[in-house]
C-alpha cells in the first residue's frame, strides 16, 4: 500500500469517525424529551443518559491512549467503533431507562478506547508539517454534524421515534471497524522495535525524563512491538477516581448547589488529584510522561483547548435560554440564529491549516482566542430588541475563533509529542475537551442562580426559575465572566511556538527505517474516526 493511500484511508476513516461521534450527542439531544415520555422517565435519570458517557468518557481518555501506546492505536481502535456500534443498537432496543443509561456508559467506555487512538494513528501517518490540514477537515466534519444533527435528530424522532437515533451509527461504525480489522490482517506484521529506534522517536531530553526512558515507559510507535514496562494500573485509578469525582460535582451543582455530597465530590477530586501527582513523580512508569506533561507548550495548548470549550459552551448554554425565554422563539427559531457558529467552525478549520503554516501557531491562536471572546462581548450586550444580524454577528465570532481553536491547539499538541507518547497525547487533548464544556455549563448555570432573583413561579425540574427580565440582568455579567474565561485562554495561547517550525526542530529524523515501518504498521488500521 503506497504511503498516499494509506493516508487517504487514513483521512477518510477520522472524518467519518468525527461524524459519528459528534453526531451521536447532537441527536441524542433531540431525542431525550421523547426518550422520557416513551420510557416513563424522569429528568433526572434522561440526564444521566449524557452524564453517564461523560464520566466514562473523561475518566478513561488518557488510559486509552496509554494502552494504544502500548499496544497499538489500531487495536484500540478497532475494538472502540464495534463496541461504540454494538451499544448504540442495544441501546435502540434497551426496554427501560436503566438499561439506557448503563448501556451508555459502556458507550463511553467504547468511546474512550477510540479517540485517543486515532490521533495517535495520524501523528504516526503523517509528517509534521502536513498535520494541519487533516486535523481542519476533522475540525470541519464536527462543525457539519453539529448543525446537521438536530435536523437530522428530530427528523428521526418524528418519523421512528427516539430508538433511530441510535441506530443510525450502526451500520457505517460496523463497515469502518471491519475494514480496520481486514486490513489488520492483511498487513505484514511489524518488524521489532531495537532501543536504538525506540529512542530516535523521542524529542531530545525525552529518553530520561522522570526516570525513565522508551523502554521503562512500555511504549512504542503506533502498532509496534512494544518494549516491557507497566501501565501504571495505580496512577490510571487515581485519575479516573480524580476526573469522575469532578465532573460528577461539575454537573450536580448547577441543580443542588454546595450540598454535603458535592463538597464531598470536590474534596475526593482533590485528594485524588493529588495523590495521582505524588504517585506520577514517584513511578518508574509514569501514565502520563513527564516529557509530555512537563512540555510548557504542550501544557499551554490544553490550557487554550480547556478555557476555550468551557467559555464557548457556557455562552452557548446561557444563549439558547436567552433565545427561548426572552425571545420566545422555538427551538427551530433558535437553531437558525445559531447556524453562523457552526457555518464559521466549518469555513475557519481549513483556513486555520494555511495561517498556522503562515503567521504560525501563536499569533492564529491568539487571534482567534481574540475573536471567541469579542463573540462573546457581543453577546453580553444583546437585549430583547436585537436583530437577528446582531446575534449572528456573535456566533459568527464564536465558530470562527473557536474552529480555529480546535484546529491549532490540536496541531501544536500532536506535532510536540513523540510518536511513541502520542496516544497519552491524544487523551489528554479529548479530555481537555470533555471537562471544558462540562465546566463552562456548570459555571454558567451558578452564575445565572446566583444573581437572577427567583420567580414565584413554576420550580419543578427543568423548569426555568426566572422571568425574562431577571434573566436578561443576569446574562451580562455572566457572559463578561465567561469573556474573561476566554482572554485567559489568549494569555496561554502567548506561550505557543511562534512557527510550525518550532515543533519539527523537536522530531529528529527516522533512524534505521523507522518512519517506513511506522507507516506499516498503521496501514493496520487505515479506517478510524476522531471526535
């Protein structure tokens, strides 16, 4: 299979794979009111439809991609898009809410297990320099399922109800996990890794970092024999006790407040994540590398991807009840005003790949960061006689500093790693992306309690507790709180490389065919799918 298409396939497979995943919860939020009404359920337990996956997801991101390090991305990846497959049909015939919301945390276990390998798969696929321009289209692909999906959602649940949405994925996740494992077999079967290779993939100063080299670390390409070393099964509960903790906490208090449970729930996210530091620093087989964690440009990259999602996801959440509550318009009304943010998301991913390689990673980044918190201004200052340019003027500045966002924190990251770390990478980037917006609603929400006087009205769950000029009091200062949140992502962005040449300085060059067994191995699996 010649090297160009492998990366077609490659490309390919990520794309629809985005699609999949983005897909997956933008209907699944169309279809929740009629899940409740067909399963007799209550609010709560159709929360936990999405909160379920959540914690999954985030708890098990960075091991996933520990062990497609270890393992092999395609391994990992193929056993994610069948399991992320099977669920969402057992979940189309699941008899009771029970079953849903079980059967959607083995979902985000699949989940899990794919993300972080498909990134992995691309940094060992192709070369530095031509990262970019996949990673915008992956970029684009969300942006379209995210302006598809609630069409696409309601138009299911109108015709076949609430159990189609979770068959649509079926059958395209069932044809890219089975041409990922056909082509698995078909491969040649990876030459063994020698120290020396091993080590030519490292950045310089990566091979001693913490204490321990490729070998400690049981790491290698992606696909290859890998060297022994643990998984550091210690450090992985420590996080996943860690990030279930938190975002347990992060989505119950919006709805109960600082209760004994919640203080509860943050004090554990605090003993854990401490714990796990304490533990990383001693282990001779780290889970997360301290070349990677120690990075400052890594680092800052996962600093602008956290603050960017939780600033656009908090204005989004505050948006949509100013949309319905003090514009009273209907959730068709309300998806159009906000059709610009995903329109810009696609048309700003590509464009980001030729400003990155121009004006390079730091001043796009910053630029954007700048343009995802004017977005947001402009939002704060909307009234109940805003005119539909105005408020599309805000979500065009919100899709278009956020898909530029995505596209280069995401390069910077998978260009600095070293391909043998580079599903740790990945992990990292998709939970920075899981905890940013759970963060951002989560702050969003106490803000507008917090300083919206409550109605006499209607309290019952799910209800709104204020009238639409309370609301209207409340959604400037929580929007300009929300425009601080995103100017501190710009002061991180201030820390990225000023050129993409930066990042290639880093990665010395193939030893002994490296680079030409790193692309057999990953013609393994040349169909997979990134969210």
């Amino acid at each position: 299979m010649t090297t160009r298409r492998l990366q077609r396939l490659v490309l390919t497979g990520s794309v629809t794979g985005a699609v999949i995943v983005a897909l997956d919860g933008t209907v699944l939020t169309v279809a929740q009111p009629a899940l409740q009404r067909d399963l007799h359920a209550s609010f709560g337990q159709v929360q936990w439809t999405s909160t379920g996956y959540l914690i999954a997801v985030a708890s098990l991101l960075v091991f996933a991609g520990r062990l497609g390090d270890r393992y092999g991305h395609q391994q990992l990846f193929a056993l994610g898009i069948l399991g992320f497959g099977a669920t969402s049909a057992a979940i189309g015939l699941a008899p009771g809410v029970g079953w849903v919301i079980a059967l959607r945390v083995a979902q985000g276990i699949f989940g899990a297990l794919l993300q972080p390998a498909t990134l992995g798969m691309l940094r060992a696929t192709y070369p530095p320099d031509q990262l970019g321009m996949p990673l915008a289209l992956r970029t684009s692909a969300i942006g379209l399922a995210a302006a598809a999906g609630p069409v696409l959602g309601g138009a299911l649940v109108a015709h076949w109800g609430w159990r189609a949405v979770f068959f649509l994925n079926v059958v395209p996740a069932g044809l890219i996990g089975g041409v990922a494992l056909v082509v698995r077999r078909a491969a040649p079967a990876p030459a063994p890794t020698s120290p020396s290779a091993s080590a030519s993939s490292f950045a310089p100063g990566e091979a001693s970092a913490g204490g321990a080299g490729p070998t400690a670390a049981g790491t290698t390409t992606t696909g290859g024999a890998r060297a022994p070393g643990g998984l550091d099964l210690p450090g992985a509960c420590l996080l996943a006790l860690a990030l279930v903790s938190l975002v347990h906490t992060l989505v119950a208090l919006p709805e109960t407040g600082w209760t004994v449970v919640t203080a509860l729930g943050g004090a554990v996210a605090a003993f854990a994540c401490g714990a796990f530091i304490r533990h990383e620093r001693r282990t001779a087989s780290p889970l997360i590398p301290l070349s990677v964690v120690g990075s400052t440009t890594i680092a800052s990259a996962l600093a602008v991807l956290l603050s960017a999602s939780a600033a656009l996801f908090g204005t989004l959440f505050v948006s949509t009840y100013f949309l319905q509550d003090v514009l009273a318009l209907d959730p068709l009304e309300s998806g159009l005003r906000v059709l610009p943010l995903a329109v810009l998301m696609v048309l700003s991913a590509p464009a980001s790949a030729v400003l990155q390689r121009r004006y390079g990673p730091r001043r796009t980044t910053v630029t954007a960061m700048t343009l995802l918190t004017l977005g947001i201004l402009v939002l704060s200052q909307l009234d109940r006689n805003s005119t539909a340019p105005a408020i599309g003027a805000g979500f065009l500045l919100l899709g278009a500093g956020f898909g530029t966002v995505m596209v280069t924190a995401t390069s910077v990251i998978v260009r600095h790693v070293s391909t043998a770390h580079a599903g740790v990478a990945g992990g990292l980037q998709q939970t920075a992306m899981n905890i940013g917006p759970t963060l951002g609603v989560a702050t969003a929400t106490m803000l507008v309690t917090l300083t919206t006087p409550t109605t006499t009205g209607d309290h019952s769950p799910g209800a709104p507790h204020w009238t639409a000029e309370a609301f209207l009091s409340a959604m400037g200062p929580t929007l300009l709180t929300l425009a601080a949140v995103a100017a501190t992502g710009a002061l991180a962005a201030a820390k990225l490389p000023r050129s993409t040449a930066d990042g290639d300085s880093r990665q010395p060059p193939a030893v002994g065919g490296v680079r030409d067994r790193d692309l057999s191995e990953v013609s393994e699996a040349t169909c997979h799918d990134v969210r």
